[in-house]
C-alpha cells in the first residue's frame, strides 16, 4: 500500500527528474523526454555504449526508515543473485533544485549474451520490495535509448507506463545529494534525531535502550557557568593528547563525544545506513550536552569532539567528489542545532596529511571503517576539512597541529584565554 502510494507520488514527477549515474567515476546526468514526430534526440549514452541493456532500480518506499534499510540490502540482494558480467553502479534521481526530493537506486549495465537470467531477479524484485525498475534500451542507429518504467503489480498507474527517450542533462548546480541532508544526514534538533531512533526501534532493539538514556529536553538556551571548550580535528591530530593537557592545566572536566554510555552501541550503529548512524551520532551530542550543562555550573568543561564531527562527517559522506560539491558557503546545511548548547569556543586542529598518517602509524590502533578511508581517499578528507570550516553558530578556530604538542597547548590556551577570560 505504501509502495503503491508512492508510486502514485512519484509517477507524474518522472518527466521532470534528472537522473544521476556515476559511469567510470564521473557522475552523468540525463533526464527523459517524449520524442515528438521530427524531432532529433541528442545521442547519449556513448558511455556504455558496449552495453546492449541497461537498468536502474530506484527504492520507494514511503516509509524513510524502511527506504534506507532497503537500499543498503538492495545491494547486497543484487551482488548476490546478478550473473557477475553485471555491473553494478550507485545511482539517483531528483528534481532539481527541489528539497527532499533525492531518491537512491542502482544502474546495472548487462554484458551478458542473455537477458533473461538478470530480467528474471528485477521481475522477482519488483514482486516483493519496494523498488521501481526501468530499463534502457538501444535504438537501431545505437544512438538513441529509451526508458521504460516496468509496470508494477498493485498499482494500476503503472500500468500506464510510457516510453521515454534518455536525453543528456547539465550538471546541477550542487551535488544532488544536498538536497537530502536537513533531516536525513544531520538533524537540527533533539526531536528529529529521536524521531528517528523511535522508529527503528522494532527493527533495531538497542535504538530503545539509547532513547532511554536521553534528557527529557533539550538544554537550550541555558548558558554555562565556566567555560566549554569543544576540541575537533580527524583522527590522530592530537585531540586527546591537546585535551588531556587542557583538562590539567585548567583544572576542566573532559567530556568525550559520543558519551561513553554510548560506546557499547558505536559498533552496531556504524553498521546501520546513513539515516540511522546519523541519528545516532546526532544523540550523542544532546547527552553530550546535558554532562556538559552539568559540569559547567562547577569547573570550565573541554569537550573531545561534539556537533562539528557529527555535521562534518555526515555532510562529507553523503556527498561525492571534490569538497566543491558541498552545499554553498552560508547554506542552512552548516547552521547549528537551535536546541543544542552552544560551546564558548570550538577549536580545529589541522595538520599535514603526511603528518597525520605517520602519528596514526605511530600510535597503531584499530581505526573505524570511515576514518581508513580517511587516509585511502584524499577527497573526503578534503570534504570533511572543508565542512568542519562551513559550520557556524559557533564557527570553529583553526589551529595548526603540526609544532610539537606543547606548542599547540600554548597557542589554543592563548585563544582560551582571549576568548574565555581564564
Ligand atoms: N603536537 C604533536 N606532535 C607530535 N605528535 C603528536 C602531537 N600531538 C599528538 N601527537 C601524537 O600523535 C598521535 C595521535 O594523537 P592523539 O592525541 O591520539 O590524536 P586524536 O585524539 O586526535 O586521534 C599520538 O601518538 C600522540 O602521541
Ligand atoms: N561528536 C561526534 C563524534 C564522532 N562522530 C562520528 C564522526 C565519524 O563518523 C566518527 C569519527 O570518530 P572516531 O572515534 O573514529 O574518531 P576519534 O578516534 O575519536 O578521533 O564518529 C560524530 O558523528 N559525532
């Protein structure tokens, strides 16, 4: 029923939608048109043209926490049961400059001699879950591809489902991704993050024992008595090293986020879709907060990370590419939670990729899964730098991390103090 009505939601917008697909690591944009009597359609495509067949599978679900489980599973489920000349890529579609409007899927390109084995699991697919499948196919001059919407069992408008022919799009003025992030990727208030957590909780037991631990409200507007302090930077700059001294020195509580209560939960969570992880991360930093509200009414307060990492991270994996695909300078992607306590100063620790991987190799621990790929993939480091340095309200101080650990301390306690009166 929920697939049926979506289907109804999105069948009338299908002319309008651009559709993104990354062919040999360069995202592609195409939309669909009616050819009319006369016409020349550009030829596209030229891409795949070794590829007879094509498809696409979008998820559509009206269900948002069923739609994110869905797409992770989807791969796995396709991977599982494809014959392996089947090329799998990720894939979306969106109406430009249209808020949430962002739907996820694949592109299969079929080598295969046969169709029938690959058309066999869609047909299989569309029976049970909730997806869409369409299929390309090339006209006779091996130009032109049409579309084709597969009609879907339970719902009579698809039925109606016409051909289309693929023309190519231009590029969108930002990375279709960001049109998803407000209350997807990085959530804006206690509510929404929890929203989420309530919702899952049939799926994924811990999520009830996580909105268990949670103040009832948020700490808002209430301004601490010391100061807090929120140290950011990736992995191995030197936070616990920088934050242990601070605490030391400036007789502080330190306070690591996410709280370690929820450290028994972390492993689970980092498991789970962007939408749950996300949620989850978001969470931390209101429980983060009420320890922080606390402390701060008898000692200044150094926090070990907070929104920052969750905001930055969140922002840099949803999007792709080069960190000029972020949401623009300014964008209310960056602004900070009204209900979250707001620290005195955040400061950022930056430091010289070189640099950061020989303390990573120094300090040789387990790393989580995103921060290998941290070192493997310069372009989300550069993404997640970039994003740390957008948010605002309150908008972080870089520091250089690269001069020995007490040259550091004394260059973030001269901010501290120009900035806290300590
Ligand atoms: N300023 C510095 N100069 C050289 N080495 C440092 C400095 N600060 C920290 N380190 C070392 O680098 C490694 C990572 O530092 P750490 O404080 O654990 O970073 P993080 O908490 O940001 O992951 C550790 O082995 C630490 O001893
Ligand atoms: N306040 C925080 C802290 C971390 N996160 C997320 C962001 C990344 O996905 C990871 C990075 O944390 P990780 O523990 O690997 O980093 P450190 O080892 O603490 O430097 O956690 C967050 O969302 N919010």
């Amino acid at each position: 029923m929920a697939m049926a009505r979506r289907a109804m939601s999105l069948l009338p917008q299908w002319p309008s939608r651009v559709f993104s697909v990354e062919l040999d690591g360069a995202p592609f944009y195409f939309a669909i048109q009616e050819k009319h009597r006369g016409e020349e359609v550009p030829p596209v495509f030229q891409r795949v043209q070794e590829y007879y067949r094509c498809y696409s599978l979008f998820v559509c679900s009206s269900d948002r926490i069923r739609r994110a489980m869905f797409y992770a599973e989807l791969k796995d489920k396709l991977l599982r049961d494809l014959p392996p000349e089947c090329d799998l890529s990720p894939m979306s579609s969106f109406l430009p400059n249209v808020k949430d409007s962002l739907i996820k899927g694949y592109f299969l390109k079929d080598n295969s001699d046969s169709s029938s084995p690959i058309e066999r699991v869609l047909r299989d697919l569309i029976q049970r879950d909730p997806v869409f499948v369409c299929s390309y196919l090339r006209g006779d001059n091996c130009q032109l591809w049409t579309q084709h919407l597969w009609p879907h069992t339970g719902s009579q408008v698809m039925e109606k489902s016409k051909e289309y022919y693929v023309v190519p799009s231009e590029a969108p003025e930002y990375h279709p991704a960001t049109l998803n992030i407000i209350n997807s990727d990085v959530f804006y208030s206690l509510e929404e993050a929890c929203d989420v957590l309530k919702k899952c909780g049939d799926i994924i037991p811990e999520a009830t024992s996580i909105l268990e631990l949670l103040p009832s409200r948020a700490q808002a507007r209430s301004k601490p008595d010391f100061p807090v302090i929120v140290i950011e930077g990736l992995d191995a700059t030197g936070k616990t090293t920088l934050t242990k001294s601070l605490r030391d020195i400036l007789r502080a509580v330190l306070v690591p986020c996410p709280p370690q209560c929820l450290y028994p939960w972390r492993a689970r969570f980092d498991k789970e879709p962007p939408l749950i992880r996300r949620a989850f991360y978001a969470l931390g930093n209101y429980i983060t907060a009420e320890q922080i509200g606390q402390e701060a009414m008898k000692t200044p307060v150094i926090v070990d990370r907070f929104w920052h990492s969750t905001a930055a991270y969140a922002i840099a994996t949803a999007v792709s590419g080069p960190p000029c695909n972020l949401p623009a300078v300014g964008s209310e992607v960056y602004n900070w939670p009204s209900d979250l306590l707001q620290p005195n100063l955040v400061v950022l620790l930056t430091l010289d990729p070189e640099e950061r991987k020989r303390r990573l190799m120094n300090r040789g621990q387990g790393k989580t899964v995103e921060e290998q790929e941290l070192d493997h993939n310069r372009l989300f480091r550069l993404r997640v730098e970039e994003a740390y340095q957008r948010i605002s309200g309150p908008a972080c101080v870089t520091v250089d991390a690269s001069p020995s650990a007490d040259q550091v301390l004394q260059q973030v306690l001269l901010l501290i103090r120009g900035k806290c009166h300590l």
